[in-house]
C-alpha cells in the first residue's frame, strides 16, 4: 500500500483512538486501568508502521492517555482530532456513556461535514472497532460495523475478550491487521480519493455530545458489588502462601503464577468493560448491604477464597448470604490447582465450603458449573465473569422496584 500519501508529523496523526477511559478506583492504584486498550493501540501502530513503510520509532496514532475531569481537553488531543485522517472509535457500552466520547465524535463529525462531504461519507472516515460486544439499542449517530469481517472470535467477545486469552492469540493478530488495513485503506490518497482536510481546533466546551440522548435509555453503566471474601494480613497464615494475600481482602492475589495483579481489580476491569460501575471491597466492609432486607439497589457478586471458610468471621457472614435468599447475589470461588497447600487440604476445604455456601454453590451451577467448582486460571476467570455478571443483574431486575434506570436490553 505503500505510504498512502502521509508522511508523518507529530501533530498530524493517521488515526485517533478514540475510547471510554476507565476511573481508577483506588487514587494510590499503580496499576493502568486502561493498560489493554493502551497494548491494542500499541499492535494496532505496529501493524500501520508496516503498512505505511514508517519508521519503527514512529507513531502513527493519537491516544490520550488521561481521565480528565470537567469540560478540559489538552491542546495536543484538540489538534490530533482536527487533523487525524481517520477516527476510530471503540465501542462499548460505556463508550456511549462517556461525554468526552461524545465530545470527540461531535469534533471529529464536524469536520467532515464542514467540508461538505456531508453524513453519508461519515462510513468512509470512521472506522469502529468492537471493544466488548453490544447488546441493545445504540445511539442512532452511531456508525456500523461489520464484526464478521473480523471472525468469530472477535464477533463474540470483542478486542478485550480476545487480546487477553492466549488461546485466541491468532484471531487476535489477524483483527488487528484486518483493522489497520481499513483504516489505511480509509485515509489514503488516490486519484480519485482525498483525504479529509484539516479543520480548525474544537473547544470543548463548544461541543454537545453527541450520545447525550443514550444517558437516559438506559444504556450506560450498572452499578454491580463486587466483594472479595479473602484473607488477609490478620489471618494469612490460616490460608494459602503468603505471596498472595496483602493488607486487605482487595489485595489477594490467587493466581501468582499468571498475574501479581489483585483478583478484585481484574474483577473491576472485567465489569467496567461491559458496561458496569463496579464497588469493589471485602466481606466485612460490604456486611450490611449484602444482608439489607428492602430490595438490592444493584446486582452483586461475590468471590470467595476457598480458606476463607476456615475463618470463623468470614465463615459466619458466608453463612448469612447462603441462607438469606437473594438470588441477585452470584457466586465466584478461586481454585488454584498449582497451590500446593490448597491442592493437599482439598477435601477439607471443599467440605468446609460446601458447609458455608450450600444454597449458593447448587444456585450458581445454573450459570456456570466452573464458577462455583473452583476457576482454575485467571484466563478462566476472564471467561466465567461475565456470565456471573448477567446472570447477577438479570436477578437484581427482577427483584429491584421498577425504575427507567434499568436496562431494559438485559434479557
């Protein structure tokens, strides 16, 4: 394809990456929590380096890398978005949800409508990629995708339910080059194909959001509680080894093997990815709510460490979820087969579980088998958390009192 006519220029990027930032949780977190978007971007600008005969240092995308509150936009986004030749928007639900998003469409849009091409060459410039998949209605601005383009993989799960899991390495290289391909092929030079000019730098606070509309369908995020039932530094020596417990019950992390990343924030990721806004905490901070009588305020799940039915404190709050009856509550248990304490004391722990959780152990096989057994790897858990998830939200809906905050799309 040659360079398609562009030659690089730090503020003339080819594409814009245009996605839903998620919040951190946890001011002091060290962690990204956009860091697989960030990786996405990274494949995406190594596989346009290739096809547009660059230079291995050079970059030829734009990404803000910032949550930034209120009506603030850096110069160095406001002019990559008046000059970029594509713009390539990650759908998700909460992308729909984002102002900034809105915002940076509206921008984007703008441009091409200024020069006249008018709405029908929006197809042309706008290249979508699927972040997680959608169900439901979207805002009508939105541009159309074609997923089976990409394979069935991708159609299913989306960029971040691929880019993560090693089994789908392969359809995970493959979208990313049938991505950059479209966006080479929307932003090149030809004879009878100009590119779309540059326009003049947007002010924020001049623009409307583009998706306003879609805040009050429904389709944004759903609030969901997440509670981690671990050990922690107070009872660590009751479990597992001691590398994966921390202070809290956020920082237990059961696959050390695979990740040193708490199991609660990759919890959170998993769920504000599709579209959730997640609370994460441990048992005892999240007590009272689990166990309010009036009807739940949103969908909970609930992710047991297998020891923590050896302690007496934890195992008396267990004991309350089981025999409460709130379906809305879903049930995930860690297992780690490669721990080697967990693997000589199963049958002890299995029993001391099957003891705590009964009611939910039998309720949560409706959903997924693997949840409640004991999930093997976080690869497994990336593939059993979502399923938790629906199935927590389907139950809060039909126990919450009505409210037009709830998703009708969620069946």
């Amino acid at each position: 394809m040659g360079n398609a006519g562009w030659n690089h220029v730090d503020d003339q990027p080819y594409f814009f990456l245009s996605y839903a930032h998620t919040p951190r949780h946890d001011p002091d977190e060290q962690t990204d929590p956009d860091y697989w978007v960030e990786e996405l971007f990274r494949d995406l600008s190594r596989h346009m380096r290739g096809m547009l005969g660059l230079s291995s240092d050079a970059d030829p995308g734009f990404m803000d890398r910032e949550l930034r509150p209120g009506n603030e936009w850096p110069s160095t986004l406001a002019r990559a978005l008046a000059t970029c030749r594509v713009f390539i928007p990650l759908y998700s639900r909460r992308y729909f949800a984002s102002v900034h998003c809105g915002k940076e469409w509206s921008a984007f849009t703008r441009r091409i409508d200024r020069y006249g091409q008018g709405s029908g060459e929006r197809t042309r410039f706008i290249v979508p990629a699927l972040w997680v998949p959608l169900r439901g209605p979207v805002p009508s601005e939105v541009v159309g995708y074609e997923a089976a383009d990409f394979g069935d993989a991708y159609a299913d799960l989306g960029f971040y339910g691929i880019m993560k899991l090693t089994r789908y390495r392969d359809e995970y290289e493959s979208a990313v080059g049938q991505l950059a391909r479209q966006i080479v092929d929307a932003g090149k030079q030809t004879i009878k194909q100009k590119p779309l000019p540059p326009g003049p730098v947007e002010k924020y606070e001049q623009l409307e959001n583009a998706f306003g509309a879609a805040r009050h369908t429904g389709d944004g995020e759903r609030r969901v509680l997440v509670t981690v039932a671990a050990l922690d530094a107070s009872n660590q020596s009751i479990g597992g080894s001691a590398a994966q417990y921390g202070e809290t019950a956020r920082d237990w992390t059961p696959y050390p093997e695979e990740s040193t990343r708490p199991l609660a924030e990759e919890a959170a990721d998993l769920a504000t990815s599709l579209g959730y806004l997640p609370e994460v905490g441990g048992l005892a901070e999240h007590e009272q709510e689990l166990m309010n009588p009036v009807p739940p305020t949103r969908a909970m799940v609930l992710i047991v460490d297998p020891w923590a039915a050896r302690v007496q404190e934890l195992l008396d709050i267990l004991r309350k979820i089981d025999s409460s009856d709130k379906p809305w509550i879903s049930v995930v248990v860690a297992w780690n087969p490669k721990d080697s304490k967990m693997v000589a004391d199963e049958r002890d722990l299995r029993a001391a579980l099957s003891a705590a959780l009964p009611n939910k152990l039998v309720e949560g096989r409706v959903t997924s088998a693997l949840a409640v057994r004991g999930v093997p790897t976080l690869e497994d858990f990336g593939m059993v958390v979502p399923a938790v998830l629906r199935a927590a939200e389907r139950s809060y809906l039909r126990f919450a009192p009505a409210s037009p905050a709830h998703d009708p799309a969620v069946k």
